[in-house]
C-alpha cells in the first residue's frame, strides 16, 4: 500500500513539474504557437508517454502494459474530436492566438482534477454495484449513434448554466485585457472575457469526461492505469490542438470513426459477463478504425465552410465581448 501511495505522488509530481517548467519556462511570454513548436511538443509527449509504457511493462507485465497502450489510444483519439470544439470555443469569442495557450493550460489543469474524480467514482461504483458497467456500455453506444448522425457541431455558450450562474455574481469587463483572467477596478475585482471562455473550455471537457471515462473503464479497472492513460492523453491536448487545428476540417470522417470506437467499446461492457475481448483485438480495431476514417477522409474530400481564425494581436478597443452578451441574442 505504501508503494502505491508513493507511485501516485511521484507520478503527480512529475506531471506538476513539466507543467510548471511548461508554462514558467517555455511559455513564459506569451506567443503564437507555430506549427513546428506544436509538432515538437506533440512527440514530445507522446515519446514521454511511450516510455511510461514501457515502464509498465517492466514493472507490471506485458498484459498491463498494453492496457495502459489501448486505453491512451482510446482517450487520445477521442481527445482529437475535442479539437475541432476547442476551435469552434476559440472562434465564437474571438480569442487572440497570443492567448489561447494560456487558456487550454488551465482548462487542462482544471480537467485533470476533474477526471481523477470521474476515474474514483466510476471506479468504485464499477466494484461495488457490478450492474452499473451495463449502464455505462448502453450510454457509449447511445452517445456513438448520436455522434455519428450529428451533422455539424455548434456551441451556445450563453446557454452555458455555468456561465449563466456566474455573470449573475461576478461581472465582465467588455473587452479582454492583455490575457488577465481578472482586472480590479474601483476597488472591486472583475472577471475578463478571457475567464469566460476558461469557464467554458472547463464545462466542455467536464461533458467530454463522462464520454471518455467509461470507455476507458471498459479496457481496465485499475484506477493508476486508468488516470495515467488519462493524464498523458489530456497533457499532450494542447500541442496536438495547435498543430492540428487547421487541417480539423480535413478530417470530416473522423466522427464516424470515433462513434464505431464508442459503440465498440459498450458493446465490450455489455458482453463482458459473456465473452472478455482481449484488450489486443481491442487495441488493433481501435488503431484499424481511426486509421480507415482518416483514409476515406483524405480519399472523399469535401468543401466545407472555414472557420475564421481568431485574430494573431486582437484590437482591445473594439474586439466584440460574446461574454455579456444576452441570453436572448443568437
């Protein structure tokens, strides 16, 4: 139990520390995140957590090892469809690109709090009320055939309760004020758009969690191996958001692909009882139907509508504010 207790505070203090040498060293000054940057730090990651894996193998076997494999396969696949709402977040409140590093860091930090208590929740209520897998393989196939038959994706931020419940204490200055989250003005504090759009990110990845956790519980019930799966997949969302936000529109058969991998995947929890899917046919037809989603999209193009991009240096004086605007207007 000791060593248990010992593996976890390692593990999070080593994700702390590359986050504080992430932000306080290399992002220190904020930037526009090019291409190249992006691509580094993407493989960076990925490279970080294919050595834990391997880690794994050695310190737990190869059958755990390739649990943790499927698992940061599943997660970071579904985290690419995050992506696109991530832009879609971006462009409806006209977020400078100087900014949004900022904003997806503490929107992760946020989400990797969130997650750990998704993962001990589901976790225990997996091990104590056996019934409730059955639940959660019905939901992932319900949330894969809604995935697959959503047209477009849209966001309504002021339908946001979260954001709703919040303009109605704290209130927003109308413009954003040099990336602060909170400006103090007449002796009292107030929040800046930049705040609203962190408020969202966070709803929205709170939403994405309930998609993703129960997938990856299917492959294992081992809350380390599950929230470290976790933790890598989400580290690495930010540098993939960057270097894959522009090509996004690209991949317009990626959803389908994403909603087989949730219908697979509650079809293994239902069945499990039955027949157990070795977690290396599952691995391999995960890998197979990304793999043929992104095929047919580049094999089938089609013309899609352009997102426009946020503003490189927004113009404070007359960047329009989507945060105060009524619950009522489009």
């Amino acid at each position: 139990m000791s060593n248990q207790v010992l593996l976890w505070i390692a593990f999070n203090i080593f994700v702390l520390a590359m986050l504080a040498l992430d932000l306080g060293v290399f992002h220190r000054k904020a930037h526009v995140i090019k291409i190249k940057e992006a691509l580094a730090w993407s493989a960076m990651w990925i490279t970080l957590a294919l050595l834990f894996n391997l880690g794994v193998y050695f310190w737990r076997g190869p059958e755990t090892a390739l649990e943790f494999l499927t698992g940061y396969v599943i997660e970071k696949s579904l985290s690419v469809d995050n992506i696109f709402v991530f832009l879609l977040i971006f462009s409806y409140f006209r977020v400078s690109l100087l900014y949004q590093h900022k904003v997806l860091f503490w929107g992760i930090l946020g989400a990797l709090i969130m997650r750990a208590i998704f993962i001990a929740t589901g976790v225990t209520l997996i091990q104590k009320f056996h019934w409730v897998i059955y639940i959660f393989g019905a939901f992932l196939i319900l949330t894969g055939i809604k995935m697959a038959l959503q047209k477009d994706k849209k966001i309504h931020p002021e339908r946001n309760p979260v954001l709703r419940l919040f303009r109605r204490f704290m209130p927003v200055t109308d413009r954003y004020e040099n990336g602060r989250f909170f400006v103090k003005r007449a002796g009292r504090y107030l929040a800046t758009p930049l705040f609203i759009v962190l408020l969202v990110v966070e709803t929205t990845d709170v939403i994405f969690a309930v998609d993703s956790i129960p997938a990856i519980l299917a492959i294992t019930l081992d809350p380390f191996i599950v929230y470290t799966s976790n933790v890598f997949a989400i580290l690495g969302l930010r540098a993939l958001y960057f270097a894959l936000a522009g090509l996004m529109q690209l991949f317009h058969h990626l959803h389908y692909g994403l909603s087989v991998i949730l219908v697979f995947v509650g079809v293994k929890m239902l069945i499990s009882n039955i027949y157990e899917i070795p977690v290396s046919i599952a691995l391999g037809l995960v890998v197979s139907i990304l793999l043929i989603s992104v095929i047919a999209s580049v094999v089938r193009p089609r013309k899609v509508e352009t997102i426009p991009p946020p503003p490189d240096h927004p113009d404070e004086e007359t960047e329009p504010n989507h945060a105060n605007q009524s619950k009522d207007e489009p």
